[in-house]
C-alpha cells in the first residue's frame, strides 16, 4: 500500500515535470511564431526591405518605416556600451586581479543592488540628473541648443544600467584566467598593468566580447528608462544631442492606439519581431562563445 | 619611465571605475530619496486615489502598491509550479544526460535575454487570442513567463552544486525520485530557491514594459483577478508624464515607494540566503 502510494506519487511528479519541461522548451517557438504570425499582415502589404529601410512613417495611410527608429535604437545601444565599456573593464579588473576577495564580497551586494533597481526608477533617475545635465551643461559646451531629452540622455542612463549586468559576466570571465598563466608572465620582468594587458585581457579576449554582446542585446531591449528621456520624436537623429525614438519605446508608446488604426498593431508586433531577432542573434552567440570557454576551462 | 606613468595612470583609472560603482549608486538612491521623502505621507501610502487626485488634490497610491504586490506574488507561484520541477528535473532526473540539460540551460539562457517588451507584446497576443480583457490574471501570467527562466536558471545554478553522493545515497536508500527531489533536493538547496523566488519576485514588481499592455489602469484595489489593477512603476511612470507639479511630486514619492520595497527584497535575498545554510548537510 505505501510502496504503491509512493510510486503513484513519483509517477505524478513525472508527469507534472514532462508537461513543466515541454512548456519551456516551447516558449520561445510559441513566441517567435505568434509574433511572426502578427505582423504578417504588415509584412505582406509593405514588404520586408521597404519596413526596414523606409523612413516614412504614415500609420494612417497605412505606410510603416522603421528606419528612424532602428537608427535611434542603434545609436542609442552603441553610445550607452561605449560609455560603459572602460568602467566596466577598469573595474572588473580591478576587483579580480588587485582587489582582495574582501573587497569582492564588499562590492557585489553595491553590484547586485545596481541590478536590482528597477528601470522606471533609472528613468526617473534620468530625468532628474542626466537630462539637466545633457540641456544644461553638455550640449552648450558643443554650441548646441538642447533639451536634454536625447540620444546622449538615452545613452548615459543605459550606461549606467549595463553596468551591473556587464561586469557580473566580466568578473566570472576574468575568474577563468589560470592564476599560473599571469605569475609567469610576472616572474619574467612584466608589471602588473603589462601582464594584464597582454596576457589577462588577451587570454579573455573572447569572453570580454560576448559579455558585450549580451550587454548590447540588453540595452537593445530596454524600454522604459530609455523612453523617460529620450525625447521621442519620430526622425532619423542626426547627432547625439538630436532627440530619438527607439523601438521598445515606439512599442511602449503606442499600444493605446494599436486596436483603432488598421494594420498599427501588426506594425508593431512586427517592431516586438524585430527586437526579439536582434537580441535572440546577439544572445546566441555570445553563449556559444562562453559555453565554448567554460569547456575549456 | 613611461612604463611607471601608464602603471599608475591604469592603476588610478581602476580604482575611480571602482570608486564609481558605489558612486551611482548612492547618486541614484539619493536622487530619488531626496526628491521623493518631502512628498511621502501616510495618506500616500494609505489611501487609493479619490476624485482630483490627478488635479492634485488628496488621495494615494494604495492601489498601485496592492496591485504590484498581487501581480508579482501571483506571477511567482505561477512561475514557481513551473520552474521548480524543470530544475528539479534538470539535476536530478535528466542527470546523466549532460546534452541535453545543457540544451536546456542554452534555451533557458536565450529566454532571460528577451527583453520585457517583448513579452509584453506577446503577453498581450496571447490575451487576445484567448479573448481575455487587460486584467490581473493576463498581468500575472505575462509577469510569469517573464522570470520563468530567471527562476529557473538561479534555481539549477544552487542545485548544480549538489553533491552526486548525496543524492546517490538517498537513491541507495530505495528512494524514488519523487522523494530524492523533495525530501533531499529542495531540502538542501531550501536557501537558493528562496533567493531565486525573491529575485523573481524583485524582478517582477520593477518591471513596466510587460505589464503595460496587459493589466490596464484602474484607482481601485482589484477584488478578483479579471479586474484591471495598478501597478507602482506604472504609476511612477504615468504621474510623472502629468503637467502638474503635485501630481509629478507624488510620482517621485511612489519612485521612494518602489525603491524602498526593492532595497527590502534585496537585502532580505541575502539575509535569508545566509540564515537557511546551517541547516544543510555537509
């Protein structure tokens, strides 16, 4: 009686563990399908290459360009990683190869709490320092008359949104570097800035770039910090101070409108499809190249 | 001599980056306590909105701070029926099989990198197709999907660490699998699933882009879930959009709002993590 209650209970537990994995592993099919299966209403009538590259942008006559805002989504992800960039690489170095493990346990709740903040807080955050900044301060310097509320705001808060989610990837990669490989190049006359330089950062190299890649998959995605200062104006930017209007906002923006304009939700399901493209892309092969270097390790 | 200079010149750059981590940080949360702290009030966090509140005149936030809470604790145990049997699985059943937990983890991987909107764009599909309204329960289940695969990935990353004897010997013991997963594994691992609900749980009160198209606005508490309901970023985000000062003050109280419940949730994940671990076999 109990051995057959407890075999009724593993089969139970098997089943519910079968229905549990199958739901995984169809999620991204049923996603990707869905939203393909939205916008190609849009794609039917407008064509691919003319959706991507177009920048005309008439949603009641039914013409949808998202060259404008592929543009500010890229301008948007570029600046915010290249701001990020040397803060992350300065400080992930300095946590792994001087730092003590004290002072590791000392920064990762500081790293995991910048994590945790919540996007919305991040655009407040924007809107209350950066974007003075950018108005006031950063674009007179250039002779620029500006609102704050552009490219460069969206840039600099993403910035320090990456932070976090970049040097928690770039402190593990760093941590695979054998210890032997850096004291031999130290024991033959190298400082410590060479031997990271030419043997620490080389023999990452490859890390280095997918932590990247996944940041940059990140920030392309981000929505609602971004959208707080941004500006959203529908245009191809022409410089940093310009405002833009990336993808995730354009989405964000117009939901409440998407059910009352023919083929509008379509477009934008077709904008969900290509963020979900891109970040899927950049995803998939930054995990490939880490897979590749814990198999190595 | 130039080698002595760039040392240095590194070295210093280093310890600035460093420097700054904390810098942001404290620059952040005390941008948003010093904006938000005149503006907070009992009645803010104790009342819903009444009539003018978006004029200015009384009222609070009550409904978004019951509404955030609702989603994100029914998002969790939606996502909690789901993702502790597939890590359960992925350590202890599937096992041996290292290529395809490996899949698994790949896909898992793949599915945390998609990015909320998306989400909330597909959220809102599937609630179309199935011809729910903006709701509760179409916010709950988008939410869900949302930290399935963050619930999961920080649940398998502590059950990977389980030692093989320990499960074999419970196995040696006649147990079935069943009892392997629930009397040894979640047992052992009790801290690391608490750290990954709570971060699930942080993740999906922060977040505005999967639930805006779902769960609607609404003043009031919802009393079930086919109900609209607020929710607290939205109300940052919405107030703060109004042209009127009081209105935009009361969205940076409801920004101190949210991160104070954040900063909870962050530090209780570590408290918790450090309290369950003497229980646990050696």
């Amino acid at each position: 009686m109990a051995l057959k209650f407890r075999k009724f209970k593993d089969r139970f537990s098997s089943l519910w563990i079968k229905i549990a994995l199958f739901f995984v592993v169809l999620l991204p099919v049923v996603i990707t399908l869905s939203l393909l299966y939205k916008s190609s209403v849009v794609l039917e009538t407008n064509g691919l290459k003319e959706l991507l590259f177009s920048s005309v942008w008439r949603p009641l006559a039914g013409q949808f360009g998202f060259w404008p805002f592929i543009v500010s989504s890229l301008w948007v992800t570029i600046l915010g990683l290249l701001i990020t960039a040397p803060i992350c690489m300065f400080s992930a170095i300095f946590l792994t190869q001087y730092g003590s493990a004290r002072l590791l346990r000392f920064m990762q709740p500081v790293i995991d709490i910048l994590a945790g903040i919540p996007s919305v807080i991040y655009g407040v955050w924007g809107i209350l320092i950066i974007v003075p900044m950018v108005g006031r301060y950063l674009a007179p310097l250039f002779g620029i008359e500006s609102t704050g509320f552009s490219i460069l705001a969206g840039g600099l808060v993403l910035s320090v949104m990456l932070i976090p989610f970049i040097l928690n990837i770039l402190i593990e990669v760093f941590k695979t570097v054998p210890v032997e490989l850096s004291e031999a190049s130290l024991s033959l006359g190298a400082t410590k800035w060479q031997t990271i330089k030419f043997v620490v950062v080389r023999k990452s190299f490859a890390g280095i770039t997918s932590a990247f890649g996944l940041g940059l998959s990140r920030a392309f995605g981000e929505t609602i910090a971004v959208l707080m200062v941004v500006g959203n104006v529908v245009g191809v930017p022409k410089g940093i101070f310009d405002p833009g209007y990336p993808l995730p906002a354009l989405i964000a923006n117009n939901y409440g409108e998407m059910l009352s304009i023919p083929m509008y939700d379509s477009a934008l399901m077709f904008a969900a499809l290509i963020l979900l493209v891109v970040v899927m892309f950049f995803n998939f092969l930054s995990r490939v190249v880490i897979i590749r270097l814990e198999k190595k390790v | 001599m130039w080698r002595k200079i760039e040392e240095k010149a590194f070295y210093y750059l280093m310890v600035i980056s460093t420097v700054s981590l904390g810098f942001f940080l404290l620059l952040i949360v005390a941008t948003i306590v010093y904006r938000g702290l005149p503006y907070l009030s009992w009645e803010m966090i104790s009342q819903t909105p009444k009539g003018g509140y978006y004029f200015g005149r009384e009222g609070g936030i009550l409904n978004a701070i019951i509404g955030s809470l609702y989603l994100s604790s029914g998002a969790v145990i939606i996502a909690l029926v789901i993702s502790l049997p597939v890590s359960l699985a992925m350590n202890i059943h599937l096992k041996r099989r290292k290529k395809l937990v490996n899949g698994l983890r790949f896909i898992l991987d793949l599915l945390w990198g998609i990015p909320s909107i998306v989400y909330g764009a597909f959220g809102f599909t599937l609630m179309i197709y199935l011809g729910i309204k903006a709701s509760l329960l179409a916010g709950i289940i988008t939410v869900a999907f949302f930290i399935l695969p963050i619930m999961i990935r920080s649940m398998d990353e502590v059950m990977k660490n389980v030692p093989l004897s320990l499960i074999e010997s419970a196995f040696a013991l006649g147990s079935t699998r069943t009892e392997v997963a629930f009397k040894v594994m979640v047992r052992q691992t009790f801290p690391g699933i608490i750290t990954a609900v709570l971060l699930a749980f942080g993740r999906g009160i922060g977040d505005v882009a999967a639930v805006l198209f779902t769960t609607g606005y609404t003043d009031n508490i919802p009393t079930s879930l086919m109900q609209q309901t607020a929710t607290l970023p939205l109300a940052v985000f919405f107030q703060l959009g109004s042209p009127i000062p009081e209105v935009q003050n009361r969205a940076y109280a409801a920004a101190l709002i949210l991160t104070i419940i954040i900063l909870v949730v962050s530090i209780s994940t570590r408290y918790f993590g450090k309290r369950f671990r003497k229980t646990l076999i050696k």
